[in-house]
C-alpha cells in the first residue's frame, strides 16, 4: 500500500515593495476644481471617481491621511467635495507652495506619522505631484504614485512627470491595485465588506461584477 504525505502549505513572506496598510501614509495634494479644469490627461469625471475610491479605501484600511490645497481661497477653490465627505472633519492644509514638501506644516504632519513609505496623488502630476515626490525619496522615504487618480496638463505632461518619478525610484500604483493590495487575502473579513463596496461605487466593470456574481448566484470573494 502507497501512503502519500501531504505537506501543509506554508505562506511565503510576501515582497518587501508590497504595501500593507499600516507601512505608509497617504498625501492627497490639490484635488481642487481649478486644478481640474486644465488637467487633460485623465477624463475628469472618471478622475473624481478614482481618487474617491483611493481615498475610501485608505479610510477602510486606518491609513493616515493627509489632504492639502493650494490658494484654497484666492484662486483654486475647495476640495472636490466628494473627497472632503471622505473625511469631514479634516481640514486641508492650505499651501502657496507647488511643492508641498515645501510646506513645513504637511512634512511635520506626515514625519508624526512614523511611517516609512509615503503615497501620493496630485493635481497636476508634473509640478505637485513631481516636487514631493522627488523631494520625500531624497529624504529616503519609499515613494508610490497613484497614477490614475492624478493627472496633468496633458497626456504628454503626466506620461513625462511619472517617468521621471520612476526614474528617481518611485513606484507608481493604480487606485483599485492600491486597495486590493491592502486587503491581499479575502479571508480577512474586517475589511472585506468595506473593500467590496468601494469596488462596487468605484470599480467600474470589476466592481459590476460583484454585484452581477452576488444577485446571480450569491457568489463572494475567495469562496
């Protein structure tokens, strides 16, 4: 008679590049209606969609988050009031700056956080977007960009600021992979439902999915 062994599985340690959610704050920086007038990179209502679902996201995994604006009052106007309804009683910090690095306030918000790793996201990509970014991997913090829920004054504009990101060592990230990336197993039930319902008001397609699967035949994630 043949007896067969059956090893348990053991979990291999995920990559060290991997965002967890609580390795890294989140910047939010100039999410603002005259920021969005000119930016042409990115489709603006689907723009307003993804930094909402980031920006959710980030609320359902306990990330630390930021918001800042620029010339909130005399020029730029106020945050998109979606993503202020994300965190109501946060008040953005108010810049003259382009580079928010540049604003002692934001850099002393975001070093009492204690954590390594910073992500980010901005209107416009290639001036306050580039300028903390390239100004925090100096500093030697790990650096994501959320490409999809920035965006520049042209598609050229925001191809060109993310290479140069990447080439100074940022890793740049979509907002749907940043959220799943958090959530990594979908036996980790806290987060499961707040995780699915961002992905179905945010998700698109994906998203559509999950309620299709779910009406049809009851179907959840991971099982």
């Amino acid at each position: 008679m043949l007896t067969f062994l059956v090893s348990p599985a053991f979990a291999a340690k995920p990559g060290k590049d991997l965002l967890t959610p609580d390795d890294h704050a989140l910047l939010l920086i100039d999410h603002q209606p005259q920021m969005a007038f000119a930016t042409a990179s990115h489709d603006i209502v689907e723009l307003r969609n993804n930094v909402t679902g980031l920006a959710k996201a980030a609320r359902a995994f306990k990330v630390p988050t930021i918001l800042t604006t620029v010339a909130k009052k005399s020029f730029s106007g106020p945050l998109f009031p979606e993503l202020q309804a994300v965190f109501p009683k946060q008040t953005p910090i108010d810049r003259t700056t382009m580079n928010t690095w540049e604003d002692d306030r934001v850099v002393k918000k975001f070093k009492t956080t204690g954590k390594k790793k910073l992500v980010i996201a901005a209107l416009w990509t290639e001036v306050c977007g580039v300028g903390p970014v390239l100004s925090a991997l100096d500093e030697g913090y790990d650096v994501y960009f959320v490409t999809d829920a920035s965006g520049g004054v042209s598609k050229e504009a925001h191809d060109m600021a993310v290479q140069r990101m990447i080439q100074a060592g940022a890793q740049p990230i979509t907002w749907l992979q940043y959220m799943l990336e958090l959530q990594r197993d979908w036996s980790r039930g806290s987060t499961y439902k707040a995780v699915t319902d961002i992905a179905k008001e945010h998700g698109g397609g994906y998203g559509l999915g999950i309620i299709y699967a779910k009406a049809m035949f009851g179907a959840e994630e991971g099982h």
